[in-house]
C-alpha cells in the first residue's frame, strides 16, 4: 500500500486528539508543547490508554496533563539510567584493559588469534580504528607525535575512545575464558556468560536513553540472564520479567554496588519511582514486592 496521508499542521493535530477523547484544557498550551515536543513521540505514550486500535479513541478522562507527565517521567527516568550506564561503561572499561593488558600486553586488542570470530574481530578493530583517527583528545594527538609503531595506540589509549557496544563486542568475542572470568569475578558475577548477557542488553538499553527513546513500558529484544543467587544483594528472579525495565534496572544497580561506593542511583531512583503511581511501575515489569527485594532496600 503507498502512504498518502498529508503532512498536518499542529491545530489539525489537536483537534484530530480531541475528537479521539483527549482532554485538552488549554489548547494555547498545547500548541507550544506540540511544537516543541512532536506528535509521534507523544503517541508513545498516549497510545497505552487507546481502548480502540482502529479508531485510536482514548480512555475517557484522558488528559495532555496526563500524557505530559509521563513523558516528564520517562525523560527523567533516562537521565538517572544514563548516569549509571555511565558508571558502568567506564568500570568495564577500565576492567578490561587492566585483566586482559596483564596476562597478552599492551596491544591485545591488535591480535586477531586471542578473538573467537574473526568477523567480529575484523567489525571490532576498523571501529577502534575510525574512533581513534577522529578523536582530538590530547592524549592521542601527543601518542602519535611521538610514536608511529605499532600502527595504534596501546590499550589503555586506544579503549578510551571506544564506544559501549564495541567495549561489549570485544569482550564477548575474546577467546580467553580465564580472563573473562576475572573480569566478571570483580563485578561480582560468578559466571562470565552473565556478564556478556548483561552488557549486551544494557548496550541496546543505552541506545535507546543516548537516542532520548521511549524506556518507560518498553520490551527490550536483548534480556539479560538472571540467576537465581548471586553473591551481592539481588532480586527474586522468579517474580522478573527479563524484557522489561525492571529487569535491566535490577543488573544496573547490581553493577552499581561493585563499581561506586558513594553512587546516589539508587536513591535518584527510588525518589522518582515511589512518586509513581502502581500502574506505571507495573508497565515496566516491577512485580508488587518489589521494595521488599534486598537489592531494592539496602542502603549501600
């Protein structure tokens, strides 16, 4: 079928909500919120309280106000997330290059034979290679005008300018299972395969805040492994629902008390969430129990 619907000014789009039900008070108002906030993004959010897939009508009582807030939410709840993604892209990082340099050196990364596939090896060094030749950090700029062999940097240079999902790349890929041990043994995980299972779906998951996505309600395609028992205070696995948020913001703040000792994440998020009303929780997999869970309630 070929789209033919005709672009619709901002007035044209809040009378096409009113006749859908949505209570718009101030249509002054939500013209300035329209032009600055597009109408697809709004729908994201107003599309939860359709009760007409085919008629797009709302529940009645459905107000901008409402719809508004939610979006205030979710926007702040991805500042939060983004913080501890930070935290955590910057312990891995710094985790890795420390364990692998110790045991094949200063340019491991280089070395195609310690990588298990060799395409993703190949993806992984040509991304290394196009970060480091446009970053204008100092450090790189006074490495090469010292310095011409070997061809890059050494790790603990060259890993700086790497993004989160070449980090996770390179670290499911490496062969070495001693090391990745390791490294997964200081993030307090007893399996390696956890920590790949968590990067990878915290990567697409910092995608989505790095990109100011929808986070609130969201089914996430990549869910992390969740064991039963870990050795630091954790969650009742059975009551998680490994696509949605809860899930990925319980291994976030599992990271968090291994990397931060003065973090205040979990008490922005706790201050945030305990404004929410049950249902908005519950769109993001938080089983009723929640705030009895021992990663939820120790105070690090």
């Amino acid at each position: 079928m070929k789209y033919s619907k005709r672009p619709i000014d901002i007035p044209e789009q809040i009378t096409a909500l009113i006749n859908r039900g949505l209570v718009i008070e101030n249509e002054t108002f939500a013209q300035r919120q329209f032009s600055s906030i597009s109408y697809f993004r709004l729908a994201c959010y107003w599309k939860t309280y359709e009760i007409n897939s085919n008629t797009h009508e709302l529940v009645k009582g459905t107000s901008l106000e409402e719809i508004l807030s939610l979006y205030a939410f979710d926007r702040e709840l991805r500042s939060i997330v983004f913080s501890a993604i930070q935290d955590i892209e910057i312990a891995l990082r710094t985790r890795i290059i420390h364990h692998f340099s110790m045991k094949h050196g200063a340019f491991w990364f280089m070395d195609g034979s310690l990588f298990s596939d060799a395409e993703i090896f190949d993806k992984c060094f040509l991304s290394l290679q196009n970060e480091v030749s446009r970053s204008k950090e100092d450090f790189l700029l006074e490495h090469f005008k010292k310095y011409d062999s070997p061809s890059m940097p050494p790790v603990w240079k060259t890993l700086e300018v790497a993004s989160f999902g070449t980090l996770s790349k390179l670290f499911c890929n490496m062969a070495d299972i001693s090391v990745k041990k390791s490294v997964a043994k200081s993030f307090g995980l007893p399996q390696y395969k956890y920590l790949e299972s968590w990067i990878r779906s915290i990567t697409v998951l910092r995608n989505c805040c790095a990109h100011h996505a929808r986070i609130w309600n969201r089914r996430f395609p990549l869910m992390p492994q969740l064991p039963k028992h870990l050795s630091l205070a954790w969650i009742d696995v059975n009551a998680a629902k490994p696509m949605k948020l809860f899930a990925l913001l319980s291994t976030i703040l599992y990271l968090e008390q291994n990397i931060v000792s003065n973090s205040s994440i979990k008490e922005r998020l706790l201050a945030l969430l305990l404004r929410q009303h049950q249902s908005r929780l519950k769109a993001m997999g938080f089983p009723e129990n929640w705030r009895e869970q021992s990663l939820w309630t120790t105070i690090q």
